[in-house]
C-alpha cells in the first residue's frame, strides 16, 4: 500500500500537470463565460456553456500523460507495473474526487446565485449534471474517472504501439461501434434501445459510465503487462 | 604509473616491497590499507588486498586485528637477502648476454665496472 | 553463494535482429563487475531485462535468486543507471526526493555531496540539463540508492575526462566503505580496467568472455623485433595478428608467456608488449569477424 501512495506522491511532484494546469483552464474558461456572459445584452432562455467539458478533456491529457512522460523514471526507481498502474489509479480517484465535489460546491453557489448574477449555467451541464448536487457529484467524479483511465489507456497504447497504435486502437473502437450499429439493425433493436436510453436516468447513465470506467481500467492494466521502457 | 605487464597485485606488493628494502617503510610501522590503497591507485579493493596478501605470505607484513597491516621484523634483511640472491639473475645475466652480443671480453668489462662504479658512488652499503 | 544474476540462454530478438543470443553468465556478489564490448553488443539490453525493464525472448533471468519480472522484492533491492533515462518534468530535486522514497538505503548526504561534486543545479528542471549533466544526475541517485545490486549503462554520456575520473573515484570510494554488487558497463575500457574485478565481454549479443580480470592481464602479448626471429619465437602459438614493416614485424599472439618463453624472447631482442584489456576486446570482437568472414 505504500508502495501505492509513493507512486501517488510520485506523480503529485509535478503539481503543474495535475492541480495547477486543470483547476487553471477550468476557472480561465469560467471567468470567460463570465466575461462575456456580463457584455452581452439579454440573458438567453437556454444560456448552458459548455465550457466544464474543457476540464474534462484536461483529464484525458492527464492520464495519457501519467503512462507516457512519468512512466520510464517511476518503473526506474523499482516499481512493478502493476504498482505503477494501481498507485496511479489510487490518485486518478483522489483527484476525481475533489474535482467531483468541486464542481458539486460550484453547481450550488450557482443555483444560489442565479447563474453568478448573469444567468449563467457553466456548472451545470444539460441532462448529465442537471440534477441534485448529489447526483452531480457521483456523475461528475464517475466521468472525471473516466476520462483519466481512458486517458491512461491511451498513454500506454502509445508507448507500446507509437502513433501506428494509438490509430489503430481509435479504429478499433470505432469498428466496434460499427459493429453495434450493424448488431441493433440485424436484431432489429433500435427501437429497443431508444426506450433504453430515454427512460434511462442519470443514475442509470452514471451506472454506465462506471462500466465503462471497469473496462477502460481492465484493458490499460492488461496493456501495461508488457510495456517497456 | 601501472604498467600493463605484471598483474596489478604483484604491482603493489612490489611497491610496498620497494618501500620496506629502501627502509622508507619501518619495521613496526602501518601499511596503508587495502581501501587507502584502492583510493590511491585507482584500483579494485580486491586487487589491493590480493597483493598485501602476498607480502603477509611471505612473511613480510604481519596482521593486527583490528588495527591493519604492518611491516614485520626481520622484514627489509628478508627482502635484501632475497634480492641479492636474484640480483645476479635479473641484472647480472642480461649485462652479460648484451657484452657478448657487442664483443666485450670480460677485462674490459671487469674495467669498466670499476671506472663507472666510482662515477655511480661505488658499491652498495 | 547464489550469484547475484544468473541467466540461462538469455535471448532477445527483435524481429530479425538478435540483440542477446543464448548468454549464461552469472555475476558473483559483491564483486565490481565489467560488461564489455562494442556499442551495440548487446550490453543496454542485458542490463534492461535483469531489471526488467525489458523483456526476454528466451532464457531466464535470476536475480537474487528470484525472477524479476514484476517483483518488487528484488527490484527494491537494485538500482539502474542509464545514460538515456527519461525523466518527467521534474526539477533536479524533484528526482532526488522521488528516488528517497522508493530506495531504503537512499544517502541523502552522499547525495548533497554528489551534487556538489557534480555541480548540479537543484532547481534546475531536467529537461534543461546538458546531457553530461543529466548523465551526472543519473549517477548521483544510482550511487545515493546505495542498492545491493547497482548496474551502470555507460553512465558517463556527456561527461568530460575530469567528471568522468570524479565518477569513478566516488564511486571507488563508496563501494569500498560500503561493498555492494557493481555491474558497469562500458566500451572506455581503459579506463575503469583497473577497477574491475571480474570481466564480462559482450560481442554481437554473445558472450566472448568470461573471467577474473587478474586473468585477463597478460593473455595476450604483442611479440616485435626482427621478422625471422619473431616468427621462430610464434611458430606454434596462436596468433591473433600480424604486421610488418620491412624486416621488422610486430605480432599478436593469445598466450600468457611463462618465465622461460619471457627468457627466450629477451635472448632473441624481442619486445613483449603485453595487450590492455581495451585491446583484447578489439583483438576479440576482430577475431569475431574474421572467424565469420572465413566461414
């Protein structure tokens, strides 16, 4: 467990890629909206800006960057990869965390203030982070999590399979999709999975997403066994 | 300093040898040890420990426990003894092979040894 | 004693180029080991998979007894020195503090004083380090790990001769204050040959030698003088190379000369000129080449 926590502390020492550079773009893109939000005329009835999703694809950086860049000085000083994965998991989710119940404070004083005075709903995202904060903040941390582990999974396609790999996994993903597709047409299904998805809630989404989060988590770790450095 | 014929070992134990025959290495008094030795010559502690051990085995260092290395009694007359014997062997043999090779009878060898015998401060005490 | 690494037909290819083919050796405790040979033998390979960095095609890996491979009971036990390790955006302290926390006889002081020798800047970020001085940086966390096992890739990239001789005095001095198992490798022979204790020569992913460096010394001489009296004195023994220059010929033959051959040569005004270890490598690696251009 210790072992886990170093690797945690390992990669907390670059401070700038992990809390500086995220919280920095979130709020950056906040003040904005802000911004503009204050110069513009009227308030507009559906006034969401999508700006939360910058921190979002921030958390995609990060994980690829945890597998790549920080990956061959931490299997250097005598960690296994399984440990190097784990301890970094055990940060993605402490991060994931706070940035969860960061977003879930903001949404609040949010709503308090009527969109900061403006009419402005930057923390609150349409449908996935329209509820309760409660409900905020396990999907927030849940696709936060995601982004991360995905993110990872990618660093260490690319270290074992350069760009050629990194392509052929986007591919490869898409392929499945298109599999799906083709699946849902034969099986005549689509009707079937639009009454899914509409009577889906965003408890059931997040549900999803958490499956998601398993399988990204399972096939990184599998692609981390044989990585090099 | 080390030159690449004889194996580094047999290099230090004949420094150390040298320094106790010219008696700037007393009887009684400390050897340096092996990691000095090593530090100093740039050279692998085993090394160094190796050609200690061949003086220890000849008889001309002793062992302190505790303490280290030091040169024994009876040690440079051990050493004298010894280089006399090799002296004719290692020194005298070549002179002679190379006076016959240029054709130098021995009178005038024998004269020659006297002429630069002074020059060099004559015989060894 | 278990040798500290033992590998059996270690083997790595990569595709149609054999990096390691089929080496065993063991390299025996406590001991300054040399890992030898041309760039591109096959000795950053070696070191890799014994620290599982890297993975064997073939063969087996023992360290400590153990496989390595995802064990982090023997890799908390040994340090790996690269000339081309990465590093992440770090400061140069920022790589002195991860490493305390993983190395459990990490010297802190021995560390502080390395960067000092070395002149390093701590607040430095190592991305904008010359390349001797990340070399040097390497160095200071391989030496202040204080590992049971510290393997050195040609450590001394970028290092100037004066930096380079600092290196292998600290490194001298610390190994015999505290007696670990060194594995160094390196094509400068000439240069740390007097620090090894054992050698091991690598050449084309092969292992071409094995043994004590005392044993080394002196196997080969380069026998010169007149050409009628040097070939008398080789008739019969294994030649390695041969030169001439008008009646003058110089030749190399791989054999420790006893006393009386030593008299022979002397009768006959030969020059003997024992061979440096820097040179038997040469002599080996072009034997290497010859045996395969004549098959």
């Amino acid at each position: 467990m210790n072992t886990l926590v170093n690797v945690a502390r390992y990669h907390l020492v670059d401070r700038l890629q992990y809390v500086v550079l995220p919280v920095g773009v979130t709020f950056f893109a906040f003040g904005v909206n802000l911004a503009i939000f204050s110069l513009i005329p009227e308030t507009p009835e559906e006034n969401y800006s999508g700006g939360l999703f910058t921190l979002f694809v921030f958390m995609l950086v990060c994980g690829a960057m945890s597998m790549t860049k920080s990956l061959p000085f931490g299997l250097a000083l005598g960690v296994s990869r399984r440990s190097y994965y784990l301890g970094t998991l055990l940060l993605v989710i402490g991060l994931s965390a706070l940035y969860a119940v960061g977003i879930a404070v903001f949404q609040v004083i949010e709503d308090a203030t009527r969109g900061w005075g403006l009419g402005l709903n930057y923390f609150r995202v349409p449908w996935l982070l329209d509820g309760p904060w409660y409900l905020t903040l396990l999907t927030s941390f849940v696709f936060l999590l995601l982004m991360f582990v995905y993110g990872m999974w990618y660093g260490l396609i690319y270290r074992r399979a350069s760009v050629v790999g990194v392509v052929l996994f986007g591919a490869a993903q898409v392929l499945v999709l298109l599999g799906a597709v083709l699946l849902f047409s034969w099986t005549d299904s689509w009707a079937k999975l639009g009454e899914f998805f509409s009577t889906l809630t965003v408890g059931g989404m997040t549900g999803v997403l958490a499956l998601l989060v398993c399988l990204a988590g399972a096939g990184g770790f599998a692609t981390m066994r044989r990585v090099t450095v | 300093m080390l030159d690449e014929g004889t194996p580094l070992f047999v290099q230090i134990a004949e420094q150390i040898a040298d320094d106790i025959a010219e008696g700037s290495l007393a009887e009684g008094e400390r050897v340096p040890s092996t990691n000095e030795l090593a530090a100093f010559y740039r050279i692998n502690p085993a090394t160094a420990a190796k050609g200690i051990n061949v003086l220890a085995d000849d008889g001309l260092l002793e062992k302190r426990r505790g303490i280290g290395m030091f040169v024994a009694a009876g040690a440079r007359q051990k050493l004298l003894t010894d280089r006399r014997q090799r002296f004719a062997e290692q020194y005298l043999d070549p002179m002679l092979i190379e006076a016959k090779r240029l054709g130098i009878d021995d009178e005038t060898l024998i004269s020659l040894i006297r002429g630069n015998g002074h020059r060099n401060g004559g015989p060894a005490a | 004693m278990t040798p500290t690494i033992s590998t059996t037909g270690l083997t790595r290819r990569y595709g149609d180029h054999t990096a390691l083919g089929d080496v065993s050796v063991d390299i025996e405790e406590g001991k300054i080991t040399g890992l030898l040979g041309r760039n591109g033998a096959g000795k950053s390979t070696f070191l890799r998979i014994v620290t599982a960095q890297e993975f064997a095609s073939a063969g087996s890996v023992r360290v400590f007894g153990e496989t390595p491979v995802e064990n982090e009971r023997v890799l908390r036990r040994l340090v790996l020195v690269r000339e081309d390790q990465q590093f992440p955006d770090f400061k140069v302290r920022h790589a002195l503090s991860a490493a305390s926390w993983f190395y459990p006889n990490w010297d802190a002081e021995l560390a502080e004083s390395l960067l000092r020798d070395f002149d390093l800047p701590t607040k430095r970020p190592i991305k904008k380090l010359s390349r001797g001085m990340r070399s040097a940086l390497s160095i200071t966390i391989g030496l202040a790990a204080r590992a049971e096992l510290t393997l050195l890739d040609e450590p001394y990239a970028g290092l100037d001769a004066v930096a380079r001789q600092l290196f292998y005095d600290r490194l001298l001095d610390d190994y015999s204050a505290h007696p670990r198992t060194i594995l160094l490798s390196t094509h400068l022979i000439d240069e740390v040959a007097d620090l090894l204790e054992h050698v091991v020569m690598i050449d084309k992913g092969r292992v071409v030698l094995d043994a004590p460096a005392d044993e080394l010394r002196g196997t080969a001489v380069t026998v010169s003088g007149p050409a009628l009296a040097v070939d008398d004195f080789v008739a019969g023994r294994r030649v390695l190379h041969r030169r001439k220059i008008g009646s003058r010929a110089s030749v190399t033959v791989a054999e420790a000369l006893d006393p009386s051959a030593k008299a022979k040569a002397k009768a006959l005004h030969l020059k003997l000129e024992p061979l440096s270890l820097q040179q038997l490598m040469v002599h080996t690696s072009n034997g290497q080449t010859a045996e395969e251009a004549s098959a």
